[in-house]
C-alpha cells in the first residue's frame, strides 16, 4: 500500500520543493500535497514518474509510515537564516539515518548512551564532568572526536555534500543520541562541530530546541572549546599574548582551528585587546577565516566502518543492505562518511582511536 509520508520524506530528502515536484510530474502542486496527505492516492503511472524524478526505490514508497525527525527537535545552528529546502533535507537525513540506525541495532549490539545530560551546569563545568566522566586527563587533547562519541554511544552519521549549507545538527530519539556531521569542513573545524554538538546533547538535553535558552548556541560553543581546549591545558602550553606564529604551533596539539584557539586565549584572559585583534587580522591575513591551510585529515566514524567490515564478514554486501532500506548505495554512502566503499576494498588508518567501542553481533540477527 502506498505510503504518503514516504512521498514527503523522498522529496524532502531531495531538498525539492512540492511546486518543483509537480511540476516534474505534470501535476498541479495540490495533487502532490493530496498525496502527501493521504487524501489522494497517485496513479502507478504517476508513482513511478515520482520514483524516477526523486530517485528512490518505487518500493521505498511502500515500506511502513515513518514518523519524520521534526525542526523541533534539532539543534540547527543559524536557524533563521537557514532556508526551506536545505532544512527539510537535513531533517530527511536525520530520519533516514534512524532507520538506518534500527537496522544496524538489530544486527549488532552498540555502545549504550553514556552522555549525561547537565542541563543546570555551566557550559565550561559541564565539559570538565564529560571529560573527567570519559576518562580523558586534564591536560590531554581530546582523542578523534567522531571515535569517543560513537564509544559513548553516540550515533554518528554524515550529511550529503549537498547540503553544505547545513552545519552539523544533533537530537535525541528513543534514549539515543544522534549527531549528524557536515563533511565538508576542515579537519579541525569538525572536531568543533562534533564538540559542539555533544554540547547541545549534554547542556540541553532531551527537550526540544523550542525549550531551550535563547543563547543555547553560545553556550554550546562554550562547552566545545572547553572540551577541546581546557583551560589548564591552554595556559600550560600557551604564553601569555602569544603571537601568531605560536598560536599556528599550539593549535597542533589539540587538532583545533587557529580561530577557535585565539577565541579560546582570549576568552581566558591571556591575550590584551591590542594583541587579539593583531592576532585575529593576522590570521585572517593567512586564510584562516576561511579554511585551515595545511589542515589534519578528516575524522570519520569507526562504529560504522567495523559494521560494515562485520556485514561484509557475514556475506552482506552493500546492496543487499541498500536494498533493505529499499534506497541506493549511493544515498546509503553519502549517510556514513563513504564507508561503504571503504570497508570493501582494504585498511584503514587506525591512528588517533580511542578504546574501541563494544561493536558485537547480536544472535540471530537479520539478514
């Protein structure tokens, strides 16, 4: 039986707007919101036009209703100046990133949530307890961000180059976290992302966005560059108004971006006005307001990477995963980091992990 939210997450998830899909189809644009509504079922004709103009499965329109990750529920960055379409493909990710977390759920036993959730802390108190709670020193850099989330729980998932609009965004469902990370940045900036985002999971919790303070974004930049760059560690390493030059060397040590550093000394009182801003036009000078020249690798996931290793052990290819899913393999990559590939065809880099998450088969899983 055709599924109309089925309809809406497809179109979604292809940033297209109801107008623009009619218009594909040679539809009127009420035809396409009776469809999605349910008040009006499409022709198989029609159907299969809609199948091919998103490019999904004509199946996926028939697998059970899905209850659609909601803007509510989200911790967007820059919501008001975020647009529709960029929005509601996000919001499409996120759901299709559940359901592919289900199935994974089903065949392997994951890390279980080990966030806390300090709602009445300060946002630099809360990053020291997550720290000291996930057992990393007072003066250690943080490990690679996407591993020690994803070993605490976390499900860690990837949005589609196209959706460069969209920085990384965060929610809870069904007691489980969920980060969704923008792989087009630096290395360094999505470590920060990634930060930030365990900031939005720790400071505000389980409640969605619409209850959350008015400076929620601040607080969890807060947390984030506490977390990377704790304060201790910062006037260990760093001089008092370092130049630029030292902030270049320092910033090495925790794998963060020359800005998020300055901010950081500034933000701790080692810096005086004159030199911070020095620093700041220096920096802009040498591209770092826009990149980070000579930048570390992208972190990526390491849970999604062992399960499709394991799934490949057990004679499950991606297209049979795919098929499940009833999408593409394509779409399936574009969710986790391009692992897909990855895990067929040979090692990894193994550097910089931290203990491995728990990642077991779960007897009797299915195939």
């Amino acid at each position: 039986m055709f599924t109309p939210s089925r309809l809406a997450l497809a179109r979604k998830r292809r940033g297209m707007s109801a107008a623009e899909l009619a218009r594909r189809i040679e539809k009127s644009t009420q035809s396409v919101s009776n469809y999605e509504c349910g008040r009006q079922k499409p022709s198989e004709e029609t159907l299969a036009r809609i199948a091919s103009e998103l490019e999904f499965p004509l199946t996926f329109f028939f697998r059970p209703p899905v209850e659609h990750v909601m803007e509510n529920q989200v911790s967007f960055r820059a919501r008001t100046k975020l647009l529709a379409g960029p929005r509601d493909a996000a919001l499409a990710t996120a759901t299709l990133a559940f359901e592919l977390n289900c199935l994974i759920d089903a065949r392997f036993r994951l890390p279980e949530a080990n966030v806390p959730t300090l709602e009445r802390h300060r946002p630099e108190q809360a990053a020291e307890f997550v720290r000291a709670k996930w057992g990393i020193g007072e003066l250690s850099p943080a490990p690679n961000m996407v591993h020690l989330l994803e070993a605490n729980g976390v499900r860690v998932f990837s949005l589609a180059p196209e959706h460069g609009d969209v920085d990384a965004f965060s929610f809870w469902r069904g007691g489980i976290p969920f980060v969704v990370l923008n792989t087009l940045k630096s290395g360094e900036r999505g470590r920060f992302d990634a930060a930030h985002e365990l900031g939005h999971l720790v400071l505000h919790g389980h409640n969605g966005c619409t209850t959350w303070p008015k400076d929620s974004e601040r607080e969890a930049n807060q947390f984030a560059s506490a977390f990377l760059m704790p304060r201790m560690s910062v006037r260990s390493r760093v001089p008092n108004n370092p130049t630029t030059d030292q902030v270049l060397r320092a910033k090495q040590h925790w794998r963060v971006a020359a800005l998020a550093l300055t901010y950081r000394v500034n933000d701790i009182g080692m810096f005086s006005e004159w030199n911070y801003r020095r620093c700041l036009i220096e920096l802009g000078k040498l591209g770092y307001r826009i990149g980070e020249p000579g930048g570390i690798r992208r972190e990526t996931s390491q849970v999604l990477d062992k399960v499709f290793r394991g799934l490949r052990k057990q004679g499950i290819s991606p297209t049979q995963i795919a098929a499940e899913l009833d999408t593409s393999v394509e779409d399936l990559s574009m969710l986790v980091f391009g692992l897909v590939m990855t895990a067929f065809e040979g090692t990894r880099d193994e550097s910089l992990r931290p203990e491995r998450p728990n990642l077991k088969l779960v007897a009797g899983g299915r195939r």
